[in-house]
C-alpha cells in the first residue's frame, strides 16, 4: 500500500499513462518491488544449503564459474527456485491494487478487466465467474507443472 501513491504520482511525472512502453516498464518494477524481496528470502537458505566442496571440486574439473553455476549450483537450488517461480508469479498474476492504480486503458492486467464486470448498478456474475475461471487457469497450470519441486522446494530450506 505505501508503494502505490509514489509510484503513481511518479508514473504522471513521467508520462507513464501515455505511453504503453512506459507504462508496461512501471508495472514490471511495481511487481518486481512485491516479489523480489520474497525471492531473495526464500533462496537465500537454498543456496546457503549448497556445499562449497562441491564446487571446489568442479572447479579442480577445469569448470568455469558459470559452467560450475549452471551443471552443480542450479540443480541443487532447483526446488527452491520452483518455490520462488511459482510464488512470484502467483503474487503477482493475482495483485490488483497496482495494477488499477497504474495501468492505462491499453495496458489492463486481466484481474482489472474482470473487475469491469461489476457495475454500480448491476454486475455481471456469468461474465464474471467465467473471467475469474480463465484468469486462474496459468497459476493452476504452473502449479500443476512445478508441482514435483515444490513440495521438495517448500520444505528443503526449512531444517539446517
């Protein structure tokens, strides 16, 4: 909530609600501000976890960083960066109030489009229901697809 005010009142200084390309660009650092300190949280114990053996021991193999990042590192994190996937993306999919507060007409996230189905006088429940079931679908899906890392990712950085 204390995000919203400066961020829109930035977003007019700016120009943001005239230009798509700006706009998309502050929406994109408004979900970022919510998610990226609930990622940094959850992978730090993740990659904590990681034994520096093994990477001393890729590296006597005549790794180079990245090669020893992407074959030892990124397997062993790999369930908690499913946790920090699905997480974000749910927490943001589902964020309404930055969203109403800073898109324009052309830049409308789905959760605020649905909101037009409820009018002052008269709602559209049907409309509604049926906008609600699609907008849901992706966080179901990518929770149906990473289910087999969350459960190992939700509890893999809880015991030390």
């Amino acid at each position: 909530m204390l995000f919203v005010l400066p961020l829109f009142v930035l977003s007019v200084e700016i120009g943001a609600p005239s230009n798509n390309g700006l706009n998309f660009a502050l929406l994109v650092v408004a979900h970022l501000i919510i998610t990226l300190p609930l990622c940094i949280w959850l992978l730090v114990p993740f990659f904590e976890e990681i034994p520096v053996s093994l990477e001393e021991a890729a590296m006597l193999d005549g790794c180079t960083v990245w090669q020893r990042f992407r074959h030892v590192v990124l397997p062993l994190a790999l369930p908690g960066l499913s946790v920090a996937v699905t997480l974000s993306f749910i927490f943001s999919w589902n964020y309404f109030l930055f969203a109403l507060a800073l898109a324009n007409a052309d830049t409308l996230p789905l959760p605020v489009i649905a909101f037009n189905f409820i009018g002052q006088g008269a709602s559209d429940y049907g409309g509604l229901m049926a906008a609600s079931t699609l907008i849901s679908l992706p966080a179901l899906l990518l929770t149906i697809f990473a289910q087999r890392w969350l459960v190992r990712g939700l509890t893999g950085g809880a015991v030390k």
